[in-house]
C-alpha cells in the first residue's frame, strides 16, 4: 500500500524513499523550492486578506448606517426615545408655538368681526365719529387675538402635557405605520393586499355602549360587520413593503458580515497583530469619514432650507436630534477600534510597546512582592495564574468584547467602563500571580528574579 505522506529528503540530509544522502547541490535546490513555496504561501494569505480588509472597511460606514435606520425605522421605542427631545427643545417649541398661533388666528375672522361690531354701533344710534373709529380697530384686533393666543399656546407647548402628549402621538403614530409597513394586523391602521384600512371596531364599540347606556337599548343590535374602512389603495405599497423587509435584513446582517469579514482578514494574514492594528485603525478611519460625512449632510440640509420656510435653529435641532443615535454609535465603533489598534500595538515588540508592559509588569511584580511580604501568599491559585498568563489575558479580554456584543446600543461610556473592568481584572490577575511565591529579602522591588 502507497504511503499517503509526500516524498523529500529527511531532516537528516537523506531521501525519504532511498535513504541515500542527497548532494550539496540537491539540499539546496530542495530548500530554494520550499521557501519558494513558503512564500508564495504568504503572499497569497497577503492578498487574501487584503481583499478582506478592503470589503471590511468598505461595508463598515454602511452597516453602521443600516443598523441605525433599521432600529429607528422598525423599533417604535426606539424612535420615541429618538424624538422625545423635540418636544423640550426652545427652538423647536418656538417654531411650533408661532405656527399653532398663526393657525388659529388665520381661522379668526377680525374683519367680520369689526364689520358686526360697526354695525351694531351703527344700528344703536352712536355718534359717527365712534362708528368711522371702529371701522379701524381690525389691526389693534388682530394683533390683540395674536398676543393673547400666543401666549396661552405657549404655556401648553411648554408644560409638561405637550411632552407626554409629544410622545403618545410619535408612538401611536409610528406603531400604526410599522404595523402597515410589515402587514401585521395589529393597530387600527392595517394593510391588506394594496390597501389601506382603518379599523374602526373600537369605535363602533364604543358609540354602542354610550348608546345603550342613554337609554338607545336597541343599539344594541347594531351588528358587527362592516367594522373596517378602506382608506385608500395604492400599487407602491408592495414596494413600501419589499423595501421594509429589505432593510430589516440589511440592518440585521450587514453589521455581522462586516465583523466576520474583519475577523476572516485578520486571521488569514500571516502577520495577525500587524493586520490587527491595521484594521482597527482603518475602521477608525472609516468612523472619522463618516462623521465628516454627517456634518457636510447637514450643513448642505441648513443651506437648502428656503428663507422665512423654517428656523434655521429649530431646523439643527431636528437633525441633531435624528441623528443623535447615529453619531453616538460611529463614535462609539471608533472608539472601540482605536482600542483594538492600540492593543495590538502594545502586544508588539516596539521600543514603546515594550516599555509600557515592562512598567506594567514591574509594578504588578512590586504590587504582588508586597502583599506575599505582609503575609498574603496566592499559593496554588497565583502559581496557575503565573502558569497560564496568555490564557487569563485572552479569556478576560474576550469576555469584555462578548460584554460589549451583548450590550444593547453601547456608547463610549459603555465602552470605558468595561476597558477599565478589563484592565482590573488583567492587573488583578498579575498581582495575585505574582504573590503565589515569598519575596526574597535580597531582590529589588520591581525586578524579576533570574
């Protein structure tokens, strides 16, 4: 039977087949082939993830941005928690008191008024100069309706019954149109097929029972069916649908391919620190463009509102505060990258690198040397914890990326906290390493013993 194994020489200089030595010149053209090999090898784990990265980088900016509109658009909690700070915002209140205010007075006819007013004058005999002067109290009028309106509109729009009235109307609001965008048939407003039906069941109940309760028994009768209203039919909302389903995908899966795909880079370069510390600081780079990117969308959108339209500031405080959750999350993606660079950076062997953990390492040393002198000895456990020191780093350190995956929404102080949990536990961990043994009396604090 053929042995599976591929023939060459052996580590001994001999073939592995004839047992014979090979020649000088044999030995040399084996070890040419394989480090041509061993080259090849590398350059195409290269590009590979080369090509990784690049796809990485590319689908980071938009996954961030999926996700984003895929939790405002579906997540009607979400979207409330988006908006509510509208509802308290001065320029906002200011715009949506003098809009309110313009409405109602639009609806006051002044003229009308002053025209009755005149004529009752007229028709009670008063003197003619006071008719002809009531002819002119249109404009103190108006602008009187206007004062007192104004006023009584913005102590509404500025009590605490507007904000909670501002968020039941977002929250009714955006649950009716998610239920009619994903086709549930929950809510009054539904869809069914290419329309759009008002379920007014509740209503109908209701108008029955304060029917029956005046003393209309024979409401009671009124039947059951017919309990919808179509409001309209479209073609597009098929399309409006396909496109929700679309984005809850997108949203759900581009954030996870963009990770795998990092992860798949990293892992497939030869050099796994080295392309570590490149893709943390290229998704950085990507975080910054993306923020570049909000801010010139927004500056374009202030610079295309029409004049007299809307208040520039009432205008920056809506974009802000739509994309508030958006921003908090490219920061708080950059900010875990930076991390990660500087991580494998400092797992490097950088004059820096190697200075910053021969401090850490000292201090650790000094900190456990202190506790074993006052008596405090780790015995079994410091001895495993000195035994498997990359196994202890690897597993904190996972175990704070997995904190960050399960947490919902991280922000940067999110972020923080558990880097500094980290770190504790990774200088905890060290110190109690270090006291598992007695501090020799002649050992300077701070140095390994030989």
């Amino acid at each position: 039977m053929a042995s599976g194994k591929a023939s060459g020489p052996s580590p001994s200089g001999r073939d592995a087949q004839s047992g014979e030595a090979l020649t000088a010149a044999e030995r040399a053209e084996y070890e040419r082939l394989r480090r041509a090999t061993g080259v090849r090898h590398r350059r195409l784990r290269r590009v590979g993830a080369s090509v990784l990265l690049l796809l990485a980088l590319l689908l980071a900016p938009l996954a961030v941005v999926a996700a984003w509109v895929q939790d405002t658009v579906t997540d009607t909690d979400r979207y409330v928690r988006t908006v509510a700070p509208l509802a308290s915002d001065p320029a906002v209140r200011s715009i949506v008191t003098d809009r309110l205010t313009n409405r109602v007075v639009d609806n006051v006819d002044v003229e009308a008024v002053t025209a009755s007013l005149t004529k009752a004058l007229s028709d009670t005999g008063a003197p003619p100069r006071v008719v002809d002067a009531s002819k002119n109290l249109a404009a103190p009028l108006r602008s009187a309706v206007q004062t007192v309106v104004h006023r009584n509109v913005s102590r509404v729009i500025t009590s605490d019954a507007f904000e909670q009235a501002w968020e039941g109307a977002n929250r009714r609001a955006h649950a009716a149109v998610l239920n009619m965008l994903t086709g549930e048939r929950e809510g009054a407003l539904r869809a069914t097929g290419e329309a759009v039906e008002l379920d007014i069941g509740s209503v109908v109940d209701q108008v029955r029972q304060r029917l029956v309760d005046q003393g209309f028994e024979k409401a009671a009768a009124i039947p059951d069916t017919d309990r919808t209203i179509t409001l309209f039919e479209t073609e597009q909302l098929g399309k409006a649908q396909d496109a929700m389903r679309l984005l809850d995908v997108m949203g759900t899966w581009l954030p996870v391919i963009g990770v795998a795909l990092a992860a798949l880079a990293v892992w497939t370069a030869p050099g796994h620190r080295v392309m570590l510390l490149v893709t943390g600081l290229g998704i950085a780079l990507m975080m910054v463009l993306l923020l570049v990117a909000l801010a010139v969308v927004r500056r374009v959108y202030l610079d295309g509102i029409p004049p007299g339209a809307q208040s520039t500031d009432a205008a920056a405080a809506i974009f802000d505060t739509f994309v508030r959750f958006l921003r908090e999350s490219t920061r708080t993606l950059l900010v875990v990258s930076l991390i990660a660079a500087l991580s494998a950076y400092l797992y490097g062997p950088g004059r820096a690198a190697r200075g910053v953990r021969s401090v850490a390492q000292r201090g650790a040393t000094a900190a456990g040397r202190a506790l074993s002198g006052a008596g405090l000895r780790t015995g079994s456990l410091g001895r495993r914890l000195a035994e498997h020191r990359s196994w202890t780093a690897g597993i904190t350190i996972g175990a704070g990326a997995l904190a960050l995956v399960l947490w919902n929404h991280p922000t940067v102080g999110a972020v923080v906290l558990v880097l500094g949990l980290v770190l504790f536990v990774l200088a905890l961990a060290a110190v109690l390493a270090a006291a598992s043994e007695p501090a020799p009396a002649d050992a300077e604090p701070g140095r390994a013993i030989p």
